[in-house]
C-alpha cells in the first residue's frame, strides 16, 4: 500500500506567523511616527542630524498646520521645496479661476527654451 502524504493549512500559517516573528523582532523597521511639532523639537535639540534624510507625510487637511504649508509653497523654509506651487491670488469669480488655469496649462505646454 502506497503512502500518502497530506499537507494541512495549519503547517503553512505556523510558517507564516514564524516568518512574520522573525521579520519584526530580529529585524524590526528603521521609521518613527511622531507629530511634526516633536520633529521640528528634535531637530532643534540635534537629535536628528541635518545631513538625515527624514520623509514627511501631511494626512492634514488644509485647515491644519497652514503656516508650514503657506511657508512651502512660498519657498520660506530652510529646505529645498522642490515640489512648491506658488499661490496665486485671485478675484472671487469663476471666471478668474478658469483663466488663470488656462494660463498654467498653456505654460506647461510651451517647451522650456
């Protein structure tokens, strides 16, 4: 009589959860979550070295930290604000509105000489 050789799911999630323990406590992340007001704290205090790269993700919405992100978009930050859109003041009408994207989306289209 042939032996017959069967394999059970709870061999694979005891595999599974084994990998998933090794993952996070031999080599746990190198990221922090922290609020931004900490962040600028520990920069001031020299915990976090300027030469650091450091990633800042916004989940505010625009009613939150507006100084922060008047100051980028303005480029009044002592970073490079790569990615800045410089506010533009506008009169209250759609027609406003609707010209001054037209003149944006015209000067994206023309090469840059």
């Amino acid at each position: 009589m042939e032996k017959k050789e069967q394999f059970s799911i709870w061999y694979f999630l005891i595999a599974f959860l084994a990998i998933l323990a090794i993952q996070n406590f031999l080599f746990p992340p190198h990221a922090e979550n922290l609020a931004y007001n900490e962040f600028k704290t520990l920069l001031k205090a020299g915990k976090i070295d300027k030469s650091e790269h450091v990633v800042v993700i916004s989940t505010a919405h625009g009613l939150k930290f507006t100084d922060f992100k008047v100051n980028y978009h303005e480029e009044k930050l002592d970073f490079p604000c790569r990615f800045a859109n410089k506010p533009i003041e506008l009169p209250p009408s759609v027609d406003a509105v609707r010209e001054a994207l037209k003149r944006a989306l015209q000067k994206r289209r023309e090469p840059n000489v």
